[in-house]
C-alpha cells in the first residue's frame, strides 16, 4: 500500500479524455485474471479503505443486487492490493498510481465454508460419510470515487455476479469427480455396495476376508445330534462336506463388476450372491458313527466312463451303504449357511441303509445323454461350411454327473448331466482353434465296407479364417447344442471346404473256393489261397467242432506275433491240444478266437503251396507265408471280413 493519500481525480485515467456523450457506449477494458487480489471473507462483512485522507471506502455486500460500489460509485476496476488497474490511464497518471487497501472493520473475519456435498470417503459398515469442505471466496473489489464509467461498471458487476454461480457449480462437480475417484479407488480391490452372500452383507470387504468369512460360518454353524443317550455338536465337515471358501468369495467379489458405473457403486442396486454347498442327501455317517460306536459303511456312487476302446460310454454299479441317517442333520446345516433366518435343530440319528448320491439308474440315463452325443455330434461351422465336429474328447472334456437339480452359472443340463461351457471353450481354442489355417487341405482315408474311417492317410483340414471375437461364444453354444442333444455351433469365419477321397477296403472268404479276396473300392486287388477249419468240405460246408464260422466280422484285435495254445472238448467227448509258440501276423475277427494269419509250419508253405499242402486249423484262416504279412498291414482295425461257403 502507498503511503501517500489517495487523491480520487488522479485515480481517473479518463480525466483528460473526451468525455462520454449522451447515447455513446461505455468501453473499458475488462479486468484480467492477473489484474485482482483476493482475500477470502465471508458474506455480509464490509470493509473499508485504509485510513488516509480522501480515501475511498469499499463495501462488500451480498445484497439482491450483489452490486460491489464504493461508498462515491466510483470505479469498480481499482486493484486490491498491490495489483495495477486495469482501467484504462492519462499518460500523466500512468507513471504512479495510487492502490486501495481493503481491511475488514472487525479485527479478523472468519473464512466461509461450504461442504461439498459428496462424501470422498464411506465406511460401508458404519454408513457414516466424510464430506470435503471447500471455501467459498468472497471478493470485494473497489469502485474509484469519481470519474468511472457507470455504465461499464455495472456491466462488469453483472458479469461478475453471473459468474458465481458457474464458479460454485464448478467446484461441485470437481469434488464429486474426487468423490466418484475415491469411491472407485476404494471398491476396486473389495465387494462392491450392495452385495450379499446368502443374505449376509460383504460390501467392502476384501477377497480374503469374505473368504475368511465364509470358512468361519461353516466352521462355527452346529447341529445337536444324539444317538441312544449320547449326543454331540457336529459341523458340514464332520459330514464330509467339503467348502471351497476361495470360490466362493471370488463370486461375490465378482458380483456387479459387469453392471453399468451407476448400478455397480449403488447400494441400493443389490446382488445376493448364492452358491450352493451340495445336496444333503451326499452327506457321509461314517465320522460320526465311529464317534457313537456305530460302524459304517460308505455308499459308493455309480461311475459313467468311456469304454476300453473309447467309442462309447458305460456305467458301474453303486453299492448302498449302512450307518447312522445324517441327512436330516446335513440339511439343517446347509439351511443354516444358506438362509440367515434358519436356526438347525436338534436331530435324533438312526441307523439306515445309506443310499448313493448316484444311483445306477441315474448313471444309466446318463450313459444314454452322452452316447447320444456321439451318435449325433455336435457340428462347428462357418460361413461356407462345416469346419469340424465335437467328439468324444469334447465330450469327455465338458460333462459331469450331477445327482442334483441345481445348475450352476456356465452350465447347461441335459437330465442328470452338465456340461461345463468355460471347459467347452477352453477344449475348443487348444484343441480345434489351435490348428486352423487359412489354406485347405484334403483328406485321406481308408473306409470298410460299411462306410467307417478305419484308417486316415491324411487327416486334411478345411481353410478356416475367423473374425475377431467370432468364436468367443463357441463354449456357450457347445453346451446349449449338447444339453439338446444335437446341433450346430455357428461362428463368423469363412470357410474353404476340403474334400475327402476315400478307399473302400473289404476281405470276402470263399470256403469252397479256398479263397481270400481283397476288394478296394469294390475291385478285387488281390486273391490269397487259404487253409480253412478242419472238416471243411469242397463246397465250403462243414461238419464237426472245428469248422471255420461264416458270417460277417470286423477285424477287432492285431497281433504281429503270437504263442496259441489250448484245449478243447468236442463235441463226443473227446479233447484236442494244440501249441503253436510264435504264429505270425495274426488278425482276429471272431470273438471266439478265429484269425486270420499266417500258416503256423515248421517250414515255409508259400501262397502256391497251399492247396497242395493239405493244412488245416481248428476254425482259423491260414494264409501262405509269403502274403501273410501283405494282409497284415492291408487289413487294418475294423476292416470288415465276410466268409461264406
């Protein structure tokens, strides 16, 4: 502040100007943001100049009108402070110009306040929030005595009273930006608001502190049971429940997280999160009959499993169980965990028949789902053409066997089988996915005479190329077609075909001709001279125990060298022994133990040699040792053999 007194006419830059006309508008410059000082003062305080002689008192007020005048309506556009006016000056008056201090006439005026209105952090347990404070700047800035512009003043007051509210809604929406930032922070390693798991709140809570939570309910929920005159406090645990307390809360962490931004932090939008602990009815007695004196026996579930070869499903048999009935006191408990309001009871145990979870009736409806599913594949296809089918390795990847009516997120239910779609999608990308390319190539194989794959030369592969994202619901749709039981996945990709040649490959025997002939695609390739069961007659019939069976076979079983001995009863009474160590190139196509196979000799009998040789076998078909090995590797697994008179 200047220590010489304010002098209003050399506070008039436009003294020496022409003055404003009638009529004419007033120009000023408009103050700039560098041009003001600001001291932060609460409303309704007035202020005056520093006391000098001529000095100009300034008064701040909140009035209607919000006018900021001097106590002689001069200009509003002196500094405060220090800072230059930007009104404009004389040449004269530019080298020094006087400032106006403001001073409060109280001693100390006390900063205005206002909260912000948004809670920048909240203890969701307690629901207590703390709101950021923000000062609210009260600004008096001074008018000249004499010699302003009334006109540009007033336009400038306007303006400025204008802007507060905008400066007000400013600061708002900058603490809830902070608000909404915090609120974000602070949720995105905890569950979210309105959250619950089995109707118990968890927002706010970390991941392992709802995990924590869950395996302390399961440990500390009990059920009274008593057996003759003892009772006991017995636990899920105790009857064999086991709880996957990390799954569980990982759902419950999860829960909301795909919701829009509002829907996720509001607590009103709630989400109650239920997994499902099992069913009663797989409690295990065996513990807790022990601990009454009373010896169990587990139940053993049915199985379903793919048979030796791998073409279709079978199931096992259950076996039922004795001990201590339980399922009463498991239900309690599951009841207690799941549902808040339930309080188990006490339970009076008995001895029963235990009975497995999966019966051998719900093992067989089962077997039927899935070799359904093999009988009726399910088919991926693109734009163009099929690409490939899911089998029994998809199969066998996705599905379970659940006893229950429950169905989890993810799955699909085809009676009491499930099928995993996040499993589907996995066996997909590894298996099918991984091996796409985008040229083709044709395949290659050998069929039998019924039309089946026996062996492929060329596995072949069609000319896949997928769109972004457009098999990311291959899983999803895999476990729909699949609890159907047949269908087809689509996804976006363009498709080239390949093309399939096939071999047809048959073996035809002529017992009267003596003869084995190999077709290949219906065109005989190949005839062998063969050595046929004993008691054999030149038009292929046969009489006695020995006799070579007709019919049609398939190849089920390959040998490239064998030791055959054994011992059979005729039909008289009689026995006959045979030992052959070392019989080469053997091909089983009776389940009775008929091959064909090479003549088993102490010497060579070559293919021309054989009709002459006069050999025979107990029922097999023997072929010379010079082609035995050609049919070896000719015929392969499955191939179809007719024999005939």
């Amino acid at each position: 502040m200047n220590d010489e007194s304010l002098n209003p006419s050399s506070l008039n830059p436009m003294e020496n100007e022409e003055q404003p006309q009638p009529g004419d508008q007033p120009s000023f410059d408009a103050p700039q943001p560098g041009d003001w000082s600001f001291e932060t003062t609460p409303l309704d305080v007035s202020y005056e100049a520093a006391p000098q002689a001529g000095s100009a008192k300034v008064i701040a007020s909140d009035e209607a009108d919000d006018d900021w005048t001097s106590a002689d309506g001069g200009n509003p556009f002196l500094t405060l402070g220090n800072e230059q006016s930007s009104a404009p000056q004389s040449d004269a008056a530019s080298a020094a110009v006087p400032t106006v201090s403001a001073a409060p006439i109280t001693s100390a005026a006390p900063t205005a306040q206002i909260p912000a209105q948004t809670p920048v952090s909240q203890d969701f347990h307690s629901q207590s929030s703390v709101f950021a404070n923000a000062a609210y700047p009260s600004v008096a800035p001074a008018q000249v005595a004499d010699g302003g512009h009334e006109a540009g003043e007033q336009s400038a007051v306007k303006h400025r009273r204008h802007a507060w509210p905008w400066i007000v809604l400013a600061v708002i929406i900058v603490a809830l930006a902070a608000a909404a930032a915090l609120c974000v922070q602070h949720y995105q390693d905890r569950a979210l608001p309105g959250v619950t798991l089995w109707g118990r709140s968890v927002a706010g809570e970390t991941q392992q502190q709802i995990a924590d939570d869950v395996t302390k309910l399961v440990t500390d929920t009990t059920v009274t049971v008593t057996y003759n005159d003892a009772s006991e406090q017995v636990t899920l645990a105790d009857l064999g429940y086991t709880v996957d307390a990390n799954s569980i809360a990982e759902q419950a962490f999860n829960a909301k997280r795909s919701d829009n931004f509002i829907q996720r932090y509001l607590s009103s939008a709630t989400v109650n999160v239920a997994p499902s602990l099992g069913d009663a009815s797989s409690a295990d007695p065996t513990k807790i009959g022990n601990d009454f004196g009373v010896q169990s026996t587990a139940a053993t579930d049915a199985t379903v499993s793919l048979n030796s070869d791998g073409t279709q499903y079978e199931a096992t048999a259950a076996t039922v169980g004795m001990g201590l009935s339980v399922t009463d006191a498991a239900q309690q408990l599951l009841d207690a965990i799941e549902n808040p309001s339930a309080t188990p009871q006490y339970v009076q145990l008995q001895v029963n028949d235990v009975q497995p979870a999966i019966t051998d009736d719900i093992a067989k409806q089962a077997v039927d789902t899935l070799n359904n599913l093999i009988a009726n594949p399910i088919k991926i296809t693109g734009n163009g053409g099929d690409i490939t089918t899911l089998g029994v390795d998809a199969i066998n990847a996705s599905y379970s066997v659940d006893p229950t009516d429950s169905t989890p997120d993810g799955s699909q239910r085809s009676g009491y089988v499930l099928f995993d779609a996040a499993k589907l999608q996995s066996y997909y990308e590894t298996n099918i996915k991984a091996n796409y390319q985008a040229t083709e190539q044709d395949a290659d194989v050998i069929v039998n005479n019924d039309g089946e794959v026996i062996k492929t030369n060329v596995q072949g592969h069609p000319g896949v190329t997928v769109a972004d994202g457009g098999d990311s619901n291959v899983g999803t749709d895999a476990a729909k077609a699949m609890a159907t039981g047949s269908g087809t996945v689509q996804i976006n990709a363009t498709v080239i075909p390949m093309q399939t040649k096939q071999t047809k490959r048959h073996t035809v025997v002529d017992l009267s001709d003596k003869k084995l002939y190999a077709y290949e695609n219906d065109q005989v390739i190949k005839t062998l001279n063969i050595a046929d069961g004993a008691g054999t007659a030149a038009d292929g019939s046969c009489k006695g125990d020995l006799c070579t069976p007709t019919g049609d076979f398939k190849i089920w079983w390959k040998l490239d060298s064998q030791d055959m001995k054994g011992t059979l009863t005729l039909s008289d009474g009689s026995t006959t022994s045979w030992n052959a160590p070392g019989v080469k190139f053997v091909n089983y196509f009776s389940h009775s133990g008929c091959a064909i196979h090479r003549i088993n000799s102490t010497s060579a009998i070559n293919d021309a040699d054989v009709p002459a040789s006069g050999a025979e076998s107990h029922g097999c078909i023997g072929l010379g040792w010079d082609v035995a090995e050609w049919y070896y590797n000719w015929a392969d697994y499955n191939e179809t053999v007719h024999i005939q008179q």
